[in-house]
C-alpha cells in the first residue's frame, strides 16, 4: 500500500470510516486494509467527495500561484469529475480561484469526431469547464478527433512531446471504466503505452450507447493518453461512483496487476488515492466482509450481513448453521460475544422471517408487533412513485396489486415522461394512427409534418417539442394501458412531467424549486400512509436518483406536517438490482398467478420492448430480468431455509 495519506478520511466529517470509534479505526488500520494496494477514502455521498477532490487541485493550483509556476492538469471526462468540474467553477466564480497558470491535457477524445458534436469530449470539457473559468484558450489540449488517419500517427507523437514540453503533469485526474481502463486503455494496454489511437471494448461501448442513442452509434474507436503517459503524473486521483463500479474497483485495488484490468497498473504509482463513494467501495473486503480481514465491531447490520454471507458461503440454511462454520469463516468473535451459534442462528432467523408478508400495507386486526407494516389504518392511502412511466410494474407491480386487492387507496405517479426512451420508429407508428383516426392530431403540430420530419431525422437530433409530447403520450397510454389492468381507476394515475427530464436529450437539468413544488403539492394533496419510491442510489446522474433525491428534498421540507408523522417511505429497487438480503425489511411473496399478472403489467409498456432505447447492458427484456430477480430472491430466501416462494418483491424501509 501507498504511505501517502493525503485524503485521511478521519479529517473529513462526511467521509465514511468503517468503525464509528476513530481510535479504534486508527489501531486496526494496518489489518483492515491488508487486502488493498492502492491508497483510497470512502465518502458516503460522491458529491461531498467531488468537493475535497476539487480542493485539492484548487490548492495545487493556488501553490503552483504562489511560486509563479504553471500547474499542469491532465483531465477526465465521463459522468465521474462532473461534481468536481462543477465545484472549480464554483470556486472561480465565487471564491476568485484563477485558471490562468493551468495548462490542460484532456485523456482522451472519440475518433473520429467533430469538436462540435455534443457527444465529443471536446464539447464537454467547454459545456462543464472551461467555458466558466478563466484559463487560456492556448492552454487546453485535448485530442483531436478530426486528425485525418495519415495524420493521426504524428499527431499522437507531438500530444505526447507536449505534455513532457510543459513539464509533465502536476495531477492527473482520472475515472475508471467497467474494463478497468483508465483513459480509453481498454485491457491488453501495454504498462508504458503513450498516447495513441486504439479500439474501444465493447463494454465500454455499450455504456456509452445510451448517450448516443444505441450502440451502433457509439464510435469504435479513441486517442487516448497511454498508461506510460499517465503514471508519469506526479499525483493521482481516480474516481469511483455507484455499484456498477465496485466489482471493477476491487479487482484494481485488490488484484493481481494484469493488462486485463489496465487500472491495477496504479498499484505501482506511489502518490494516487482512490476516491470512492459507499456503492463503489461495498466489493471491498474491509466493506464486504470486515470479519475476514481483523477483528471486527459487531452491530445488528454487520451480523446480519455475515450471517446471511455464512450461510450462503458455506451453503447450509441459518438453523443448521454450527460454531465451526463461525470460527472457520472469522467470525469467531462473534460467536464469543453471543455465547452460542444456536441462539445467533434463532434470532437471525427470527429477523428475516419477520421480513415476510403478504399484506404490504399491514394486516388488518392482526398484531403487528412482528411485521413490517402496522396494522392501522386499515385502509392506508399509498403513493406510489414511478421514475419512468412502467417502474413500477416492473419494481413491484405484485405489491401494487396487492396493495389494490386488500382495500387500500392507491394512487400512482409518474415522475417522467419518460418520452425519450420512445423509438422514431414507435412514434410513427402512432403519429399514423392518429392521422388515419382524426385526419388532424390535436396539440401535436402538422401531423404529415411530424411524420416526415421523424423519417427523415438524423441520430442525435433533438426532438420538435410536438415530437416529444407524441412520445410522451405514447407512453401516458401504456401506463393507463398497466393500471387499468390492475384495477386502478384513472383518477388515482397522476403524470408529473418533472421539468427537470425535459431536455429532450439523455442529459438532464439539475432538479430546482418546480420538480419539488409539484411533488410537494401531490403529497400534501395525498397525505399518504405509505409512499413507495424507487430507491436507487447508486446510480449518481441518472433519472432515478433525480427523482429520490426530488423526494427526500420534499421530505424534508415536508416533515413536520402532521400527515408526514404517519407516512412511511418504502424503497424498491429499479430495474437493475435488488436489495441485498440482510439489507430487505419487507418481503412480499408472489402467487404464480401473481407473477403472471405482473408480467401483463408489465407487457403493456410495449415501446419498452424488444430492444429499446435504454436497455443497459442487460439485453434481457424488461419483464424477464423483473421475473428472474424476484425469483432469485424467493430462491435465496428459501436457501436461507424459509419456505419456498414463486417469487418476492423486496423494499427497505427510508427513515427521514
Ligand atoms: C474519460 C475517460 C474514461 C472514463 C471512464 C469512466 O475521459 O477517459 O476512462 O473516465 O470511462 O466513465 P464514467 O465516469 O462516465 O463512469
């Protein structure tokens, strides 16, 4: 491990150390990092860690200022400095930070590509950076995607003889992509490569494809700074947001250095931190499994959290679980402050069978001590909050059944209009349809006009606003299409259209006071028992953390409301993910019938279907990834040794 300790994650008030007790923490350190080879912090929010990042190349700056040198800064793109470029611009405009002494080399850029494409990195460093700071024109470098192919050799040469001519780089910031690259060093990247031009992994082209409207219109090719020419950098920072991020990040700070993974190279930089945030960090062994790596501080979380690991380490039910198991799997002292695995084995099961209910909304008449909902009201008022116009049905369309047949008043509302997600295909489809039904279409401009316009549309083309409010439209009628078939009667369906979706591109608006009045004025109009929301954290830009971050603003200001003391937030997951076991406090097993149900539900977002828009890079479709992970959880939860369900929604209950 590296000794340099810049980033002690005990002086920052929001970083998060695994043991609560500092001095504790300080004695176990060297034990509680012995897996790790590269120097890293964990913040609990990556914004808070977007900050110090960008204070510390403030302070560079400002001392390079002070011995009249220049500072030289290699930059990164991508969706992990957005926070930290956001915090240098506030710095300048506030705080008087001056960019005059910095000079500037981009990692790389996209090739072929215009500069003003809004897909190039050319675009974003001006969109996000220098566009608001007072560097100089003469000073930022970044690779240039329109060099023709005769020239591109040379021209990788002379970026490279650029950046050693200005006296190699101060700091170089950096993200890490699911390859492991860094920069666009896809694996098979040579330890002293220099900048040059080199073919894109299809990984890291499919997590670009949602930005460029599919993968066939994501580049096949890069110039990117060489692995060499980064770990010259006299300090580095890589970056890491969100649990797509941490099986990555634990093989680069965990593994074996190896080309597979061109980040493990940084192992052999003797001055990088890695900054991550909690869902990056948790395939961290100190994070994952702190009894494997020294003696550990036991609370209800982390005993639950070992022994659901245990038990599917060691493949045998919780109740057959034996001491051996324990001390075997260092867990020993915890066995040590319980007294015997048997009564450790009973109160874990206990836990997780009290996690287990088939009325979401409590049981009427029925104690309540041990479930996961209170019993009264009988008749709850719930909202269900949807991101996109079909998350719920694929998050918990049987829940929301459930919800309907046991009485409650369930109102639904959708977040977004979720129009971009509509294929031009699918609109003409229904543009033609509202031509042959009305010959005109009301509200939506020339029809024929929209009609040619989108056959003719080129790829990252803004949509007409007629065009969008068609998709939106598309998408409203597929919604009531859903909760029709569920009962729901149209007045409790609600569409919010959050300004802050209506970009009409992948990239969003920051949420301000109009995303939080309309949903504010919905609650208060509710005044609901339940609210369920999708609680993805992990994802920092995406709509759906917009939408939960929209929400826990409203519930701020909201929670000193009388109607408030009696709400409780219940979080499900989105399409991608599921709650880990230990983390679920309320379990809703499905019927067969149910599941088939939900998979209706789901059927009737059809322009959502058969290799959509924002697919991710799971190619499976919707209502399959939705049926397979409840069934997983039913399959881990009966492994665990509880009855074996068809399948279980699963939520984790927001304390505000
Ligand atoms: C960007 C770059 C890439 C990204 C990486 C992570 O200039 O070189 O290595 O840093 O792909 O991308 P995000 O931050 O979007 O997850």
């Amino acid at each position: 491990m590296n000794s340099d300790t810049k980033y002690d994650a005990t002086l920052h008030k929001n970083a998060v150390p695994y043991y609560k007790d500092i001095s504790y923490r300080e004695a176990g350190k060297f034990e509680e990092t012995r897996f790790e080879k590269i120097h890293n912090v964990i913040f609990k929010s990556s914004d808070y860690a977007s900050i110090i990042v960008a204070q510390e190349i403030a302070k560079l700056i400002k001392d390079k200022q002070a011995e009249q040198k220049c500072c030289v800064l290699g930059l990164a793109t991508g969706s992990s400095p957005i926070k930290v470029y956001e915090e240098l611009v506030r710095l300048h405009k506030e705080e008087g930070l001056s960019f005059s002494n910095v000079i500037s080399f981009n990692l790389d850029e996209y090739y072929p590509m215009d500069r003003g494409n809004v897909q190039s990195y050319h675009y974003f460093m001006h969109e996000h950076l220098f566009d608001h700071i007072d560097i100089l024109p003469e000073n930022i470098h970044i690779p240039d995607g329109t060099v023709s192919q005769e020239d591109l050799h040379q021209y990788c040469i002379d970026y490279e003889l650029k950046i050693n001519a200005a006296g190699g780089l101060d700091f170089q910031l950096l993200g890490i992509g699911r390859t492991g690259h860094i920069g666009f060093n896809e694996p098979g990247s040579h330890y002293n490569s220099v900048t040059r031009s080199i073919t894109l992994d299809h990984l890291t082209r499919s997590d670009a494809a949602s930005a460029f409207f599919g993968i066939a219109n994501v580049p096949k090719r890069a110039i990117t700074m060489g692995i060499g020419t980064i770990k010259k950098a006299k300090r580095i920072v890589i970056m890491a947001w969100g649990h797509k991020k941490a099986g990555v990040v634990k093989e680069t700070i965990e593994g074996l250095i190896t080309s597979d993974i061109p980040a493990s190279y940084l192992q052999e930089h003797n001055n990088t931190t890695f900054v991550l945030d909690q869902e990056a960090a948790e395939e961290l062994t100190r994070i994952k499994t702190p009894w494997l790596v020294g003696p550990c501080r036991w609370n209800k979380k982390t005993k639950s959290k070992a022994i659901v690991w245990l038990s599917q380490t060691v493949q045998k039910p919780i109740l057959k679980l034996t001491d051996k198991d324990y001390n075997d799997h260092g867990m020993s002292g915890l066995l040590a402050e319980e007294g015997s695995c048997y009564d450790l084995n009973i109160k874990m099961f206990n836990k997780l069978q009290h996690t287990i209910t088939g009325w979401p909304g409590g049981k009427p008449n029925a104690d309540d001590t041990n479930r996961p909902e209170r019993n009264t009201p009988h008749k709850k008022r719930v909202l269900i909050l949807s991101p996109h116009p079909d998350d719920d049905v694929i998050s918990m369309g049987g829940t929301f059944l459930r919800l309907i047949e046991q009485d409650h008043k369930v109102h639904v509302a959708y977040q977004t209009s979720g129009n971009i997600a509509v294929s031009d295909e699918e609109a003409i489809k229904y543009a033609e349809v509202v031509k042959n039904v009305f010959s005109e279409g009301e509200g939506y401009g020339n029809i024929d006009k929209m009609i040619a316009d989108l056959k003719k549309k080129q790829e990252n083309v803004i949509d007409s606003i007629e065009v969008r409010n068609l998709k939106g439209l598309i998408r409203r009628g597929e919604s009531f299409g859903a909760t029709r078939f569920l009962g729901l009667p149209d007045a409790y369906v609600s569409f919010l259209d959050l300004p802050f979706y209506e970009t009409g591109t992948v990239k969003k608006k920051p949420f301000n006071k109009k995303d939080v009045a309309i949903l504010s004025k919905l609650i208060k109009e509710i005044k609901p028992h339940q609210i369920y929301a999708a609680g993805d954290l992990a994802d920092p830009h995406g709509t759906h953390k917009v939408c939960l971050d929209i929400l826990f603003k409203v519930l701020e200001d909201l929670k000193e409301e009388e109607f408030m003391k009696d709400c409780w937030v219940w979080l499900y997951r989105g399409a991608w993910q599921e709650w880990d076991i230990h983390d679920i406090e309320m379990a809703v097993p499905l019927s067969p019938d149910e599941v088939l149900k939900k998979r209706k539900a789901i059927f009737f977002h059809q322009s959502q279907k058969d290799g959509v828009l924002f697919q991710g890079d799971d190619s499976r479709e919707f209502w399959v990834r939705a049926e397979e992970r409840n069934q997983q959880t039913a399959q881990k939860y009966h492994e665990l040794g509880f009855a074996e369900y068809e399948a279980i929604e699963a939520f984790k209950r927001y304390h505000f």
